[in-house]
C-alpha cells in the first residue's frame, strides 16, 4: 500500500511508568480501511498504546502521527478519531438516549440526528428509551461503541469490545465492525486478546508482546500457506533443538515444556522431520498449523531474549 493511505503511524512510541517499561520503541502502521488487529496477551502494553493514541496519557519517548500530522503539535486531528478504551461507563438510571444526549453536548452541541442514527447502527433504536441499567453486557459494549460514534470518526479505536461477552454478544460486536467497515467506511483499530475474534475480522495486525512489537503485516502474511507454525515433540529434546537451530529454513525456534516451537514454509515441512529423524531423534509429534492461535503461542511462547532480538 502507498505511504498516502496511512493514516495513523507511530515511530519509536514508548511509555515508562517509573522505572516499569509499558510499551518500547513501537512502530506500526494503519492503512485507510484497515480492520487493524492490535493483538497480545493481557499486560503486554495495548491498552497503554491506545491511551497515548487518543492523547489520554503523554508518551515517555517517540511520536505518533495521525492522518499525517503530529499530534502534539496539532491536537485538532483527534476530532477525526472515536475511541472505546475498556469498559463504558453510563448513568444506569438514565436510558440510553438521555445518555449519548448527556455525550454529546460535551460535543458543543446534542445533535439528535446523530444520535438517532448511532442508536440505529448499533441495533439498539428500538431499546433506546429504556434504562441502561437493564441492558446486558453485550448491549452495554454496543451502546459503548455508540458514543465512540457520535463524532462520525473515520478512525474508531476499540480496546477489548468483545471481552466478557457470551458467544452471541461477541457476534454482534463482531458483524457491527464488519458493518462499519463495509457500509460506513471506517478504519477500526481493535484491541483484542481473542485471537478467533481478530482471526475472523482484521485485514492486517501485529502482535505485542511485553511492550514490544513482535511482527506485523496482514492476515494472510502472517497465516498463509508458506508460514506455518509447528509444535515438535522429540527426544532427546536437546539435540532436537540444536538440530533445529542449524537449520536455515526453520525461524522463531521456542521451547514450551516438552515441546518445540517454530515457524517453516510448507515446502519444508518434510525435510524438517527427515533431517531431525536421520539424526537419531525420534519424533513423537510433529504438528503443522496455521490458526492464529499458533501463530501467537509460537512467538510469544519464546524467552524474552529471543523475543527482543
């Protein structure tokens, strides 16, 4: 994609609470229309990100830029910018409407056709004079997502929406961003830790892991058919892995328990188990896949200093 297309990128983001290291020397990439998956295990520094993103806490080192300015030096950009961090927080006694009123006026004005339409989009039109306090979870996320579109935002940032949803909530939220993205053109940022959720949506992603960037690109990329992840039980494990360390076509070598883990195109799948049996290993498991699931354990599961490098 051309460099024009990019509307939100970070350079060397980093952000330091005392001497605790949250998020370090970050550099992503959002492209207009993207369904940007921003993945990692909880505590590896998204929801920090997110916050330096929306100007809610100052980064420690680096800058960010959105539709190709500087936010520090021009703060106006973030009115093109909607964004969900965590959990929403609404007056339970006041229905949903009464709430996004409340919302908007913090706008400058209540803009009721706004309103009207952002209850529609969520599917709760229909539930909008009821008491929020009524509302399940999954309706509390959606009318949370609701208020992040009341500035009609080309970029929505969303941190965790579907977490602590049932399956049927999670579907919602899940055909919500397919719908903002197809029929009302917006760019989504989605912070998740539920791989099968940005497995089914993300266009591109990255994966955090302690506060570091571990890799990113698109879906495909990263799960197509040249890159797949294996788990290898062998003895004895540690010539194993020697063995495996050699080999120039095996990448993102990790040991979990009594199991390898490492990353090799399809084409070598074959030459892989043959050269660690023709050593004198024996291969009791040797497991190709290629979900998202492995993917994220293959590189999150190695030790730090593997990581880091």
């Amino acid at each position: 994609m051309d460099d024009a297309d990019v509307i939100l990128r970070t350079y060397g983001l980093g952000k330091n609470f005392g001497k605790r290291t949250a998020v370090e020397q970050l550099d992503i990439a959002v492209h207009r229309g993207d369904i940007y998956g921003f993945l990692g295990p909880n505590g590896a520094g998204k929801s920090t990100t997110i916050r330096m993103i929306l100007s809610l806490i100052v980064p420690s080192t680096g800058r960010l830029e959105l539709f190709g300015r500087d936010v520090r030096a021009d703060r106006s950009v973030l009115a093109r910018v909607g964004g969900l961090v965590e959990r929403p927080d609404f007056y339970l006694y006041l229905s949903a409407r009464k709430n996004l009123e409340i919302i908007s006026a913090l706008y400058g004005r209540v803009d009721h056709v706004r309103i009207e339409e952002v209850l529609r989009i969520v599917g709760l039109a229909d539930r909008a004079d009821d008491r929020v306090k009524a509302y399940s979870h999954g309706m509390k996320q959606r009318l949370g997502i609701a208020q992040a579109l009341l500035p009609d935002p080309e970029l929505l940032i969303l941190d965790e929406p579907t977490n602590g949803l049932d399956p049927q909530g999670m579907k919602e939220v899940r055909e919500l961003i397919l719908r903002l993205r197809g029929e009302h053109g917006m760019t989504i940022f989605l912070s998740s830790h539920l791989l099968h959720e940005i497995e089914q949506v993300a266009t591109r992603m990255c994966i955090l892991h302690r506060g570091r960037l571990v890799v990113q690109g698109s879906v495909g990329e990263l799960l197509g058919h040249d890159r797949i992840a294996v788990r290898i039980s062998a003895a004895p494990m540690e010539k194993a892995e020697r063995l495996l360390a050699d080999m120039d076509w095996v990448h993102e070598l990790g040991r979990h328990e009594e199991q390898l883990s490492c990353v090799i195109a399809e084409e070598d799948l074959a030459r892989t188990n043959a050269a660690l049996t023709g050593s004198g290993v024996a291969v009791s498991a040797f497991a190709p896949r290629r979900s998202l699931e492995d993917y994220f354990l293959t590189i999150t599961e190695q030790p730090e200093e593997e990581v880091a490098s």
